[in-house]
C-alpha cells in the first residue's frame, strides 16, 4: 500500500516536474509562415476601400490575408507617384506599404532616396525614417 | 525681323527664371504628397549648387516655392559664412532672408545684424536695423546697409550715417 502511494506521488512529482519546466510565452502574434499564393514576375491591380486603384509589378509576392510581402518591385498610385523598393510589405486592412530597402519614391516635383519609408496609401503621405535624401525638381 | 526676334528671345529668356534642383538630406522625412509640401528634420543638409545649408530643421511649402530652415542654421557659400535662427529661401527669385542673432563672415570681415536679405546672384547682402561690421581693428556701425560680397564694398542708402572706429594698435 505504501509503495502504491510513493509511486503515485512520485508520479505526480514528476508531471509537476515536466509542467514547471515547460515556458508558457505570452500569446504572440505569429505571422502565418506559408502563403495562401505565391505571384513570381507578376503585375496586378489592387484597391484599398473605395481608394484610387494602384499596381504592383513585383519580382515576387506572397499573399498572407490582407498582407503582402513583395520583393523587387514598383508600387504605382495614382496619379504620378511610384515606390521602388526591394523589399515591401503592404498591409491593405490598414492602407499602409512599408518600404525596407533601397527605396525610392518618385512623385511630381521630387524624388526620394532612403531606407525605410511608412507610406499612407489614403493619405497620400510617407515618412522616411533613417536619414534619407530627397531630390526637389526646379519648378 | 531679326531684331524683334532677338528681343522676344531675350524676354522669354529674362522670364522664365527657372529654381535650380535642390538636394536635402535629413534623418526623418515627413512629405505630403498631393501637397507637396515636407518636413525635414535632425541634421539637415540643403544643397543647391555651391550653396550649402545646415540646420535642424527644413519645411517646404510648393505654393510659395519656400524652404523655411530654422534652429542652429549654418549656411557656406564660396568665402560666405553665415549663422542664423530662422533663414527663408526663395527658389524663384534666389534670395535668402535671415534673422536671430546673425552674423555673416567673408574672409576678414565679420558682420552682425537684425536682418538680412541675400541676393544670390548677384552676391549682394543687405543688411537691415542695426548693423556692425568689423573688418581687423576696423569698426563700422550703421543701419540698411548693403555689402557686395564680390567687390568687397560697404554701402548705405542715403539717410543712413555709418561710423568708423579704428582702434588703435598697441606698439
């Protein structure tokens, strides 16, 4: 009897044991690892709620819901405003295209050289963060 | 005819004065597009030809064709320093305004002022309120004066009275 009691507790030790062991990591978004579809050398039309269309011709574009990783590509909004970029991520639920390398923004009286640029599909605005160089035409 | 010709060549050429390209770099960027309007900010740095301008801060305005630079600007052309608060640059006429606690150096002259206006082209400042220029032991003070960085020439319009004080040197 008493060796059923310090089997069963030295069981229960021992889950106690591997519980305490294992690391519970707070609930972190993880991005989805495989793509719902894959466009290689691809260009396509997209529109963000109502907005003026825009297109995106791209080396490559991996499709995660509502978000986009594209790599070497030209986003053209309208009217007359490019982002060439190698890498982006676009997130249509929010309007946003985050542009990560070597980026370039061509719009109608400059251009911008930099690194990193948060662009505001519906606002028509962007910010370039980590020094950038910004080229203004004459006029 | 030949004459009509030149003279409609020499006004459309007259104006259509056009802003030469500008080239800013800065650490962050805020532009509006459909705007056309920015903010640059934290280590600004204008250049548009030989002209070289840093300061913290540049806003641009496309209405008005303004760059608005302000906070610890610095500007350098050819032999030309200049430190100012706050300097307008106008790309259409090529002419900078500057003011707060301002002082412009050309080789050995040192001039301190409450305002200035600079023609780029022709190389001329206009110096407006109180002005001292001090050139080795030389010490002019006066009100609107105008100085012609190429000839190194001090002028004054007509009402202004400019004073010389020479210091003496000690032997």
């Amino acid at each position: 009897m008493i060796s059923r009691l310090v089997v069963f507790f030295g069981f229960i030790a021992l889950l106690f044991f591997i519980f305490s062991q294992i690391n519970f990591s707070p609930g972190t978004l993880v991005k989805k690892k495989v793509p719902d579809f894959v466009l290689e050398n691809s260009y396509t039309r997209h529109y963000v709620r109502g907005e003026p269309k825009f297109t995106i011709q791209a080396k490559r574009i991996e499709i995660y819901d509502h978000r986009l990783e594209i790599q070497d590509a030209v986003v053209r909004f309208q009217p007359s405003i490019e982002v060439f970029s190698d890498t982006m991520t676009l997130d249509l639920a929010k309007g946003i295209l985050w542009a990560n390398q070597n980026v370039m923004v061509r719009a109608n009286q400059f251009q911008y050289f930099g690194t990193k640029v948060l662009y505001d599909i519906k606002q028509k605005r962007f910010t370039g963060y980590n020094r950038g160089k910004l080229l203004l035409g004459s006029k | 005819m030949k004459t009509s010709l030149f003279i409609l060549l020499f006004f459309v050429l007259s104006f259509s004065k056009q802003s030469e390209p500008v080239q800013i770099q800065a650490d962050r960027f805020e532009v509006d597009i459909s705007s056309n309007q920015f903010i640059a900010e934290d280590n600004v740095v204008i250049q548009q030809g030989e002209i070289m301008i840093t300061a913290k801060r540049a806003t641009y305005t496309s209405k008005r064709d303004f760059i608005n630079i302000d906070k610890d600007v610095s500007l350098k052309y050819q032999d030309l320093n200049l430190k100012s608060d706050v300097l307008v640059f106008d790309r259409i006429k090529q002419q900078m305004l500057a003011e707060g606690h301002l002082k412009v150096d050309n080789r050995d002259i040192s001039i301190t002022s409450e305002r200035l206006r600079y023609d780029i082209d022709p190389n001329i400042i206009l110096f407006v309120g109180e002005t001292t220029v001090v050139q080795k032991k030389n010490v002019i003070k006066g009100r609107n004066i105008i100085y012609d960085v190429n000839k190194r020439k001090l002028s004054s319009s007509e009402k202004t009275q400019m004073r010389l004080e020479s210091t003496p040197t000690n032997r």
